[in-house]
C-alpha cells in the first residue's frame, strides 16, 4: 500500500478540498469514469508536489528529528529497568496528561520506559514541554516523532525488545473534529494501524495496552455502561475513530495473535490535565472572571460525567500492563502459539457528577463567584451522561478508583495555581 497518500492527510490546515462532479445520474458510465480517473490522478499529482519524502508537513507538528549513536544510547538508557522481571514499555503519547503521568509511575517501580510524542499544536505546547521537562528529570526519554511514522517505529522496536505498549496517542476532543475531522483520521486511525503493524512484526511482539474512551457508548442509554452494552452509534467523530480503534486492534489479535487491552477512559482529570477539557477551562475563565456557559440537555436535565482521577487511571493502566499475556503471533519468525489475549475495560468512577456540581467545586475552591449561562447542549458530538460499570476492572485488574470530585479538583486547582503563577520561576519546571 502506498503510504504516501494518507500521510498528507496529516492533521494540518493545508487540506485539498474534495471536488465534487456537477454530474448527474443519467450521463453514460464512460464519463464517469473519465471523471474519476482525473479526479484520482490530479489527487496523485497534488499529494506527490505536496509531500516532500519525510517527514509529511503539518501546521500540527513540530519537527521531527531522531536517530544517531547518540539519539540511540539515549533511548537504551532510558529503556533500562531495573530487574529481570520488570517490563519495558513504550509509551506513545508520553507528553499528553494520561500518558505523562503512567510513565512517571512506571518509572518510578523499576520499568523501562521509552516515550514518543508529537508535540503537535492541538493544545498548548509549552506545557507538553513542561511534562516532558519532568519525565527528563525522572530519567524518561520522550522520542520526538509520530506514530505515523513506520521507520522510526521499526527502529525502535530493533533498539528495544519492548516487552508491552501503552499506546496512548491519540487526536483527543470531540468538538475539534467538526474543525479538523482529518486529524482523527489520522492519529486514531492510520496511526494506530502503523503501530500494530510495527508491533505484530517486532521480536518479541509486544503485549499492547491502548487508550479507548467512554465515547464509544455514545447514544446508548442504559446505565451504567457495561462492556457488553452496544457501542455502535457514535455521537462524533471522535468516538467514531475510537471504536474503529477498538475493531482494528480486534482485527490484529485474531490474524496476527497480538495481545490486546482496550481502556475505555472516563473523563480523566487532574495535575497536569488537558486545556481542551471543561475543568480545565472554567478554571481558567472562572479566574479571569469571564462567563461559564454550562449546558443543560434538551429536555432540561442537568448533563453529567464519571469524573475519573489521574491516580486512579494511572493504577488501571499499570494493573491492564501487569495482568495482559504475553503475545503468542509469530513475530519476524516462529509459529504462532495459538489464541492471545483480548480484553475491553471501562475506567471510570462509577459515580457521574452534573456538570452544575463541578461549577460548584470550582466556584468554592477558587474562591470567585462564578457567573453562570446556562444554554441548551448544541449537538456538536457530546453526550448528555456518562456513567462506567466498573466490575470487570475491578475483577480482573483489580482496579479501584478512590478519588472523589471534590479532593480531585483541590489537587488540580493546587497544580493550576502553581504552574501558572505569574510569580513563579518557570525554570523550575
Ligand atoms: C456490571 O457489569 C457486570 C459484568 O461485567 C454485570 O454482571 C453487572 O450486572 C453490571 N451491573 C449493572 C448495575 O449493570
Ligand atoms: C529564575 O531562573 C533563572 C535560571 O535558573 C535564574 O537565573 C534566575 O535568577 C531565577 N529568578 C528568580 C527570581 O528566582
């Protein structure tokens, strides 16, 4: 397959608009066809002017530079854990809020980490750099480059015989694909795809751990979530990618025998968080004393969410890594050694919060009286309630969130006033 045209579609602003033919149904099948195959041959032309060989352009990324003696001692090291039976773990998305905090902590018990991120634009990349500052301090490594790109994944794995993959990488926000629906596409799609390929063919084939998200259940109205319940009517495109995720790990573990667990994430918060996310901005706004729109559903009720602390993910994606099975494909090699492991988890915190309660926390934490518009919830991709049964996650990784809204938040604001403080030393970061 040719690569090549798919990576323009890179998330970027520079996008062919797609041409649609004046035709109409009644012209003969030959024109047609004369349309299509000039349509299909300037697209050729416009992608081969547009792509220089590597790396493919994008307003999203920063430059992407890797590789060298020095860049792969760099990698060995930080890929170093401290006993046999540790894991070596590669962590895509390693600069992003979940994925800072997972390589902290595995770093911290004794695993090898490697990180890869983009450092794209979506959010502010200053504090992408901040994270990474922290994870450098703690001895982690975050390659500069994109999932997308299959060489530097294939170099990897020959420098590492990574034994699992927390891939957390992602295009995250569900009202930024009605701006930028290619981008998903991208990293949630074709991006995820390049790594399973990158990781069926490694030896040892890595057992790979990969982010999913509470979207997936879109419309669906029974509550709480389980699992089981079906997951086929996306409200955005983001869950759209997400679910399509999930199929195509599926797809993987059956042909290729990859070890597979999907985390299905229920609005994570915490230090460290995305700017992207409501607490996030309404902590911001709230102290530059703007409005807060908060959304009621249409027929009035309040809209909720499963509010999920940080510690409490990061203990569900060290307890997915610890409890997933080896992979049992055949690698460069060897015979494949019958069925792997396939398994989905919701993580979320089992008690949803009205999104009027989270205003609340904030107004009585920050100390500012919030001025509120309430507006009807335009439908823009966002469900009205989430709500994670979390008994499958609690039987086999024995995980258990412990963190309610309230003490969550009082840590995030802590964070938040600190990393802000137009007092502070940012060198200190
Ligand atoms: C939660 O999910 C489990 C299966 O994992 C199911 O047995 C149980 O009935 C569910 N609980 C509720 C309240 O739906
Ligand atoms: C801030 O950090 C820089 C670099 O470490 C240092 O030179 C400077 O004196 C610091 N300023 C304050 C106010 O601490």
């Amino acid at each position: 397959m040719d690569t090549k045209n798919t990576s323009p579609s890179t998330p970027g602003k520079l996008k062919p608009e797609k041409y649609h033919p004046p035709y109409n149904i009644h012209r003969i099948r030959l024109s047609k066809l004369t349309i299509y195959s000039s349509i299909f041959l300037a697209l050729i032309i416009f992608f081969f002017i547009l792509s220089p060989p590597s790396p493919s352009p994008s307003s999203l990324k920063t430059h992407n530079s890797w590789g060298g003696p020095a860049w792969e001692k760099r990698v060995t090291k930080s890929a170093r854990r401290t006993s046999a039976s540790s894991l070596t773990v590669l962590v895509t998305g390693a600069s992003g809020f979940v994925g800072t905090h997972v390589s902290l902590a595995l770093k911290r018990r004794g695993d090898g980490v490697i990180g890869l991120d983009n450092f794209n634009r979506y959010y502010d990349p200053n504090l992408k750099r901040a994270r990474q500052k922290v994870l450098s301090r703690a001895g982690v490594f975050v390659v500069e480059g994109d999932i997308n790109d299959a060489n530097l994944l294939h170099k990897l794995f020959d420098v590492v015989p990574f034994t699992h993959v927390m891939h957390l990488a992602a295009q995250a926000g569900v009202r930024y694909a009605m701006q930028n629906p290619n981008s998903y596409i991208h990293s949630n799609i074709a991006g995820f795809v390049t790594l399973l390929e990158a990781s069926k063919s490694a030896n040892p084939q890595p057992a790979i751990v990969y982010a999913s998200s509470s979207s997936v259940y879109g419309l669906n109205s029974k509550v709480p979530f389980s699992e089981k319940d079906r997951t086929d009517q996306p409200a955005s495109l983001y869950a759209a990618t997400k679910k399509a995720g999930e199929e195509i790990a599926h797809a993987y573990n059956h042909i290729y025998c990859l070890s597979v667990t999907g985390l299905r994430f229920f609005t994570v918060y915490g230090p460290w968080g995305r700017p992207d996310m409501a607490y996030f901005f309404f902590t911001k706004d709230i102290l530059k004393g703007k409005h807060i729109t908060v959304f009621e559903s249409p027929d009035g009720g309040s809209v909720a969410r499963d509010f999920t602390y940080i510690d409490d993910i990061v203990k569900g994606c060290l307890g997915a890594l610890d409890t997933a099975k080896k992979s049992t494909g055949f690698g460069v090699d060897g015979k494949k050694k019958g069925n792997a492991q396939y398994r989905i988890f919701n993580l979320g915190n089992t008690s949803p919060v009205p999104v009027t309660e989270l205003v609340d926390i904030l107004e009585k934490l920050l100390n500012v009286k919030v001025k509120r518009k309430v507006m009807p919830m335009p439908r823009n991709g966002d469900v009205k309630f989430t709500h994670a049964n979390i008994s499958r996650a609690q039987k086999e990784l024995g995980y258990m969130p412990t963190t309610d809204l309230e003490s969550g938040l009082k840590k995030f604001v802590r964070w938040y006033l600190d990393f802000y403080s137009p007092l502070k030393n940012k060198s200190v970061w």
